[in-house]
C-alpha cells in the first residue's frame, strides 16, 4: 500500500521547503528505520585450526573474546563447516557463545 504524504510547511530562512504530495511505500519506512544488519561468516576450519595454535600458545581465552566481540556487534552469523567445531572444548565455548548471541535476537545460519 502506497501512502499519500502531503505536507504544507512554509519556507523559513534556514529551512528547505519539503516536496509536495511526496510518496512513501509504508513498508519502505519500516525498513529503513530498521537499519543495517551486520552477518558474520565464520570459517569454523579457521576457527578450530586458530583454537588448537591459541591453546598451544596459552591464548585461547582471548581468542574466544574476540569472537564474543564479533558476535556484539552482529545480527546474524553464517558458520561455515560446522563440522569442524565438533572439537568437545571448542563446541562447549562456541555453544555458550551462540546462545548468548541467539538470546539477543541473533540468527545463526548453518552451512
């Protein structure tokens, strides 16, 4: 449904006179006011091969904390290769993780 928008302001110094009977699609509001949605791909090969080098260099607690970095500021994360984090210590930490991520309102996509 396409809305009607009629406006009829005067022009003051300062101000730009809006254009007259200006169409807006309803949905087209919605959308826009929604903003950008932010999707994180994740390699989870990478992922496992950089958590089994950050366990061998003492560095696996930072290495999870940016990626509960990465997930603050994403609504929607694509895991690639899922299979790969099957790693038991790995899984524990990336399942608690995603729950958090999907309490928030993210969405998480398997492929």
């Amino acid at each position: 449904m396409t809305t009607k928008l009629e406006v009829s302001l005067t022009a003051r110094k300062g101000f730009h006179q809006p254009r007259e009977n200006a169409f807006m699609n309803r949905r087209d509001f919605f959308r826009v006011s929604l903003g950008q949605k932010h999707v994180l791909d994740v390699d989870c090969q990478r992922l496992y091969m950089r958590y089994v080098d950050s366990r061998a260099e003492g560095t696996a607690e930072e290495l999870l904390a940016r990626f509960s970095e990465e997930l603050l500021r994403a609504s929607e994360v694509r895991l690639h290769q899922h299979a790969w984090v099957a790693y038991s210590e790995l899984q524990g930490a990336v399942s608690s993780l995603l729950e958090r991520f999907r309490s928030r309102g993210g969405v998480v996509e398997y492929r």
